[in-house]
C-alpha cells in the first residue's frame, strides 16, 4: 500500500464502466485528498490494482468483462485495500455476496458524493489499533494458545500457519482479543474496526463475523475463537492470553 506520509495523499482506484460516474467518483476521492486513477473494466482494474497498490478501492458490480464479485475475490488475492462495493442491485442477497468475498462495506446507486466522503474519511480516521486501554493487551501482539495477531504487521497465524483476513476481519479479530470475554453489540464493533454509521442492517456485521469465523475454523455458534451471544452480539471465547513477553 501507498505511504501516505510522503506526500499526504492516499491512492484510490475506481473500477467502474460507466465513464459519468467514474469521473464523478474520481472528482469526490480527489477531493477527499487522495490520488484517483479510473479503470473501466475488472481486468484493468486488477492490472491497477497491482500497479498502484492502492489504500481505496470502489468496485462496480456490473462491468462488461468480468463479474464484479469475482473481480473483489480476486483483488483479495493481491491487495488488503479497503473496498467499496457500489452496485445498482438492490438485492440484499447481492450486497451481501460482496462482503463474503472480501468487500468491506457497500453502497446502492444513486449513492451521494457526500456520504461516499464521509464514510471513506470514518474508515481513515479510525484507529487501526484495538481498545489502547486493554492493559498489557495493547502490546502490538496478542497470543492466545494458539492464535497470534500482530497488530503492527497486520498478520495472523493460527497454530503457526498463516490465516488471510481482509481489513476489516483483521480489525474485528483484534478489537475482540483486546477485551476477551466482553460482550461486544454489534454497533460497537462496527464503530470500533470501521464506520461510525453502518448501511443499517445487523447482517453486514455478521457477514463480517462468519468470515472470520471460518477463516479460524470454527464451527456452529459456539466456535474455539469467535463465540455468538443471543441477542446481543459476539465476544472473544479463547484461553486465557499469553503473556507478549514470555510467548
């Protein structure tokens, strides 16, 4: 990903066939301070994505060359951008299919320059560490028998094997283990990793929550690592943590 402490911007990449609203798009990321570069379609914008290395990605599900969800999985493959999905399907079952495959949140066409500024400003300007005042468990590494998460390098290994998470599975994981055994609603957990406002649906969350599920091999509602409270929301189930400095 881009540094954008050499020169303060960050790069965006909009993947989006229709040329009015690629450049309306490009004209609203600009003027939220970041470089935007357009691609038309899904295999130049993953050719782009290579490239750029971009911070931000916005993805049209409708593209003349490749699937707009088969393009997010396979942006998954090589960057860990956030991504935005824009689709004129106002199916849930739609918006939701983006967020299973790694999309981290959605917006419905015609979508307002100002909200896609205000929610891309809340996904930067939300910490990227987990609660600071957990203790010792504000150390950059988190170790629960098994599972480690370095909050610095942004990795996870699980029994030491590597696990891929998108953004916003990794800033889930984190904000969990920084308060194990609390029961986190889902509003607060969507606060904590990204928006101060969701789409306003419960399912974005537990889309989210499913995926790191799995990618952590839990299974049903009472998993080793993720545990589903009725009602409420979800909380950290793992043993007890290990000490950073004796790990």
């Amino acid at each position: 990903m881009t540094d954008p402490d050499s020169d303060g911007r960050r790069c965006a990449l909009v993947i989006e066939d229709a040329a009015d609203i690629c450049l309306l798009l490009c004209d609203t990321l600009r003027r939220a301070g970041f470089d935007a570069t357009g691609a038309a379609t899904g295999a130049r914008g993953l050719e782009l994505a290579r490239e750029l290395s971009p911070d931000l990605v916005t993805l049209d599900l409708t593209l003349p060359d490749i699937d707009g969800i088969e393009v997010c999985r396979q942006l998954r493959a090589i960057t860990n951008a956030y991504v935005i999905v824009l689709t004129a399907r106002h199916g849930e079952a739609d918006r939701l299919v983006g967020l299973e495959v790694g999309a981290d949140d959605y917006m419905v066409k015609p979508f307002s320059p100002r909200e896609l500024r205000a929610r891309v400003g809340a996904m930067f300007r939300r910490p990227r560490l987990a609660d600071p005042g957990a203790g010792s468990l504000g150390a950059p590494v988190l170790r629960f028998g098994g599972l480690e998460v370095d909050r610095e390098s942004r990795e996870v290994t699980l029994d030491g094997a590597p696990v891929a998470l998108t953004r916003t599975e990794f800033d889930l994981l984190a904000a969990l283990m920084s308060r194990p055994h609390r029961v986190w609603e889902r509003d607060t957990l969507a606060c904590q990793v990204q928006h101060t406002d969701w789409p306003g649906d419960d399912h974005v969350i537990d889309v989210h929550i499913a995926n790191l599920r799995h990618k952590l091999g839990d299974t049903g509602q009472q998993g080793r690592w993720v545990h589903t409270v009725r009602g409420v929301g979800y909380r950290f189930g793992g043993s007890a943590p290990v000490d950073p400095n004796h790990g």
